[in-house]
C-alpha cells in the first residue's frame, strides 16, 4: 500500500530563521500527532539545517527545492546532493517555476541528472511534471506528461522508479485558486502517468511510486484529492504557509483510502 504524503513547498517564503522556527515551533506538535499521513516540509536551503534540529525527534521530515547534480565543482550558487543528504530526506526537482516555463530554463535532460543524482545520494527526488493551459486547451496534455515522465526517468531500472515520488501540478492550477478537479487530475495520472510507467517499465512497477496532485490545494479541497484512487497526496504551496496547514494534513490522513 502506498503511504499517503503531504510536501509543503515553501517556495521562496519563510526563509529568514525567526519566520521559520515560529512557524514550525507552532504546527509541529499538532502535525506530529497525525498518523495516516507522511508530511514534509520544504523550505528555502537557509533554513534546513535548523529546522533539521526543531525536527530532529519528529515525525515531520525534511525536504530541499531543488539541486544540482554535481557533487562539487564550479557551479556558483548551487547545492550538491551529498550537500543535503545529511539534512532532509526528499527534493523536489523539476518543478515549473524552475522549468523552461518557469524562471530558471531547466530543461528534461538537467532533471533527468538530477533524478539521477538524489536517488545516488539516497534522496527521494519529488519529481514534477504538468502541462501549461495552451497545452492543455490545445489538446497536448498527455504527450507533454509522457514526455516529461519519460525524459525524468530515463535510465531508471523498476526498483528506482519505485522510489520516486512524482508529483502531477498543472501549471494552471498552481497559485490561481482553481485547481484542477479531483476527477480530472486522477483521470490524467492514471493515463498519462501510471499508464506511461505501466508501458515502460510493467504494471507492477506503475503502482509503485507514490503520485501528488499539486495546484491550489487547500483545507477544503484535500479530501476530494484524497478520495481518488491513484492520487496518494498532495504538494501543497500556498496553503502550507499559514497555521491552516495543519486541518490540511489531518483530514488527508482521516480521508485516504487504502490503495491497491
Ligand atoms: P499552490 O498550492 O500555491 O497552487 O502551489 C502549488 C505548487 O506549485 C506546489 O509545488
């Protein structure tokens, strides 16, 4: 049975340490009495190495936003895995705002190197993948996902991609208050993605990684994301940067559904 997961992607908020240990200090209690639900946090780099220590006897875990696939070299301002493995457990990589869509031109081999990577330095790499809405209108969004999910994973064998956790976020959807609906985003991790994993790789390994649906999810919409088979937890933004976070995470640990 795959574990349900909440990641919280802070983003580039609550980075500076004060914001970040009030916050953590105030929901980590609750948070840490929920079961039915793996929850991490993925602050800014700066603060990982604290909150490592707030968290050190907590369930909560810890993951960064992002990594290089060098272990070292000339590459300025960037982090190495082995830099983070000794800090949180998870990264994610690929996500939107640093694809070519985003702000920082990554492309599908780099996050490919980068999968590569985590999993070498033993990091549960969160990969994300999703279709912009000119995709979507122009009816491309299962090529755009086979190709995302593809290019990310080449090279993995079955055991790898049994690791992973990959994470469907329309881009959409993200930060516009109107995610995507809970049948909808089932029906397209079911086809594109776990139906891509199937034909690449056998149906026993394409129920393996666990799969989040991330776009404007929220304390009232969690439980209808939940409630879908093939939707094991949600990478949440916005929505994971205010005390309400935790409402979240308790009602996707009391609405999950035990999976396959
Ligand atoms: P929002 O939850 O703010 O829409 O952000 C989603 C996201 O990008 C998480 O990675």
């Amino acid at each position: 049975m795959r574990r349900a997961l909440i990641a919280a992607n802070w983003k580039m908020h609550l980075g500076r340490r004060d914001d970040a240990l009030r916050f953590v200090r105030r929901i980590r209690h609750s948070v840490g009495q929920i079961e039915g639900a793996e929850v991490v946090l993925c602050p800014p780099f700066t603060v990982l190495p604290e909150l490592g220590e707030v968290l050190r006897r907590s369930a909560i875990a810890l993951g960064a936003q992002n990594m290089h696939w060098s272990e070292s070299g000339a590459f300025t301002g960037e982090i190495g895995p082995s830099m983070l493995s000794g800090l949180c457990r998870y990264v994610i990589l690929g996500h939107s705002e640093r694809r070519a869509t985003g702000s920082a031109d990554e492309s599908d081999e780099a996050i490919n190197r980068k999968v590569h990577s985590a999993l070498g330095a033993g990091l549960v790499p969160i990969v994300c993948l999703g279709e912009t809405r000119t995709q979507r209108e122009g009816g491309e969004t299962d090529a755009v996902l086979r190709r995302q999910v593809s290019a990310a994973l080449a090279g993995l064998d079955g055991a790898e991609v049994g690791h992973c956790v990959l994470a469907y976020e329309p881009i959409w959807a993200i930060g516009s208050g109107r995610p995507a609906t809970p049948v909808e985003a089932n029906r397209t991790i079911s086809l594109s993605l776990r139906g891509f994993l199937a034909h690449r790789f056998g149906e026993a390994v394409a129920r393996e990684p666990r799969v989040l649906y991330g776009g404007s999810v929220d304390a009232g919409n969690i439980e209808a994301f939940m409630g879908m088979p093939e939707i094991d937890g949600a990478l949440v933004g916005g929505a994971s940067l205010d005390p309400g976070f935790v409402e979240l995470v308790r009602r996707a640990a009391g609405t999950r559904r035990t999976a396959d």
